[in-house]
C-alpha cells in the first residue's frame, strides 16, 4: 500500500457523542498530527439499493477528489458493503476498526455473519480497540497478525480543562460517579441496589449519574422503590465542556459493566478518564474492562452481577483512603505513559507502508 492520503468513512464522529465518536476523532487527530492527511466522510445511509449507490458514489467521489491511496471503515457493517464493493471495483485497499459489539452483534444471523467475516477477511488490516475485541475476530478466522490492538485515549484536553473544573455538588456529600449511556449494560442499576448497605455506613453517599438513555425510567423507578432517591441524582447528557468538573468531584468512578447477549462493553474509555484525574476506578469484569482497569492497581474490577462485591469494592475504598489515592495516582500514570495517543498511533504504521 503506497503513502497517501486517508478517508475515513464512519457512522459516528462528533459532534456525535458517545465513545465510538471520540475513539475516532482521537485517532484521526493522531493520524493529522503526525503528517498523514485524513479526510472524515459519514457514511449516507438510507434504506434500499438506491441508498447504497449513493453511498458507493459519493465515497467514491471522495476517494478521486481527495486521491485517498486507503479506506479506513468504522461500523464493519453496514460501511463495509461499500469499502468491498470498492476493494474489488477500484482496487482500492481498506482497513477496519472494530469496537467489540459491531463484531459480536452480526453473529447471531447467518447472513450478516457471512458478510462480517467476509469484510474483515478482505480488509488490508484491522484494527481492534482491545484484546478482547482482537480475540472475537480472530475466532473469525482471520489471522492474527493482520489484526492491530490501538486502545483508546484520553484527550488532553479533557485534562486541562479539568485543572480548574469545578462541580458544584451538594456540601458535604461523598460521590459515586457513573458517566455514560444509560443501557443496561453498563450497569447502573447495580449500583443503585448497592447504595441501601453503603449508606448504611457511609451516610453521606451521593450517586450521580451523567449521561441518557433508554433505561432512565427503569432506574428511577428502581431508586424509588429502594428510597434511595434523594441518593441519586440523574444529570442527564452532560455538554462535553462540563464533563471535566465532573470527574474532579467524583471520590470513586464506578460502572460495572456486563455483557448481555452480544452487548458488550469493548473496553471502557471512561475508567482512563478517571484515573486522568486521579481517582480509583471500580469497574465489572467483561468485555474488554479488564484492560482499561488492572485489578488492585489503577482500580478494582467485580463481578458484573453481584451487588455485595461491588458494596464491598466501594467500601473498602471509602475506608482505606491510601489505598484509593495509590490506585488513582497508579492510574493516572499508567494514562501518561500508555494511554496517550502518539503513543497508540505508533502501532500503525507498518499498515501504510
């Protein structure tokens, strides 16, 4: 694949929020920041064939206009209909980044399946936001060599920002934070359950949760029914530029995460932002988690689906204050060295020459 310019056709990218959107808008600010030209296209989608010729023509067009030499995909499905059609039409090479549920999803209809695999088998290369998003295509059957782990990172700007965030929340309070997608994978009813036996010895616990989402009625109703609403407080989607103050406010930032069927949580781009900011993450143990959280060091990782080890994961820390200031500064180094983009973007490389 000869050097040249790059067009990324993706689904998400801000301002869409969510952490797909800011994985690519990282990556392709690495990408810009080390010399290579990249050009971000969303895909046109609509419904029947006239909705993918225009999809297949105008990336096309965008292809000769911008004398792109490699297609970069995000969504393997349904964007990488069009990166093969182009592979074989135009010969042009493509590379796909995976996130986790884009490749488990399709798996559970043989068509799709068929077609996952295919795209990916064709593909120059992919590029897997975990290891455990790498060992899901490799079960695939595609070689493992051709398959690059690029992790998430924290923007740097979320950091600076955060040196003089302020949050004001209630005086006097101890804060659990949850910052996400309300779904129930990720966990939050979990951590309502748990607050009855943790304010039990921590009265002053307030849980705040940021972020919307179709299980915001569910939780509600869940923290009325335990008479813990006056111990929540739902925020809702929160503007990027206040998020910042949020993590500064938090004590503990918690979200134990689980997999439901084929909904997963690829690894957790959260938990580094917390550590970002100095404080001790707790964290359930699926998907790609396990990576963004290493156990007894940046955080502590739990069942998914047990609430008394996620009340005890809480208030062991709550109750060993050096043992929560050694895991937030532990995982604020670890975001430094590994989690930086310049670093991750190093891996690339050899997918270009």
């Amino acid at each position: 694949m000869r050097k040249g310019k790059i067009l990324l056709l993706t689904l998400e990218f801000p301002p869409q929020i969510g952490g797909v959107a800011s994985y690519l808008a990282g990556f392709v600010e690495a990408l810009r920041g080390a010399g290579r030209p990249v050009t971000v296209l969303i895909a046109p989608l609509g419904r029947g064939l006239f909705s993918w010729r225009h999809q297949i023509i105008t990336t096309w067009r965008a292809v000769r206009r911008e004398q792109s030499s490699v297609l970069v995909i995000s969504h393997v499905l349904p964007v990488g209909y069009t990166a093969l059609i182009l592979r074989f039409c135009a010969r042009l090479p493509y590379i796909v980044i995976v996130h986790g549920l884009d490749v488990l999803a399709p798996q559970g209809n043989p068509w799709k399946r068929f077609w996952l695999m295919v795209i990916l088998k064709n593909a120059h290369a992919v590029i897997a936001n975990s290891e455990f998003t790498k060992k899901e295509v490799v079960r695939l059957g595609i070689a493992e060599t051709l398959v690059v782990v690029v992790y998430p990172c924290v923007n740097e700007r979320l950091i600076t920002v955060g040196a003089d965030a302020v949050f004001a929340a209630p005086s006097g309070k101890r804060i659990l934070l949850t910052l996400g997608r309300l779904v129930a994978r990720k966990g939050h009813d979990a951590v309502i359950r748990t607050l009855p036996a943790i304010a039990a010895q921590v009265p002053e616990v307030l849980y705040i949760i940021a972020g919307d989402g179709p299980e915001r009625r569910r939780l509600e109703q869940l923290a009325r029914e335990l008479g813990v609403s006056e111990r929540v407080l739902f925020l809702g989607a929160v503007p990027e530029i206040n998020i910042p103050a949020l993590y500064a406010a938090a004590d503990i930032f918690v979200m134990p995460t689980r997999q439901i069927g084929a909904d997963v949580e690829g690894f957790g781009l959260v938990f580094l932002e917390a550590n970002a900011f100095g404080k001790p993450v707790v964290g359930g143990r699926s998907g790609g988690v396990s990576e963004a959280i290493v156990d007894g060091e940046t955080g502590l990782l739990v069942p998914p689906n047990d609430p008394a080890a996620l009340a005890e994961a809480v208030l062991r820390l709550w109750q060993n204050s050096d043992l929560a200031a050694r895991l937030g500064e532990r995982g604020r180094e670890r975001v430094r060295e590994e989690f930086r983009w310049e670093v991750q973007i190093q891996k690339i490389w050899p997918l270009f020459q």
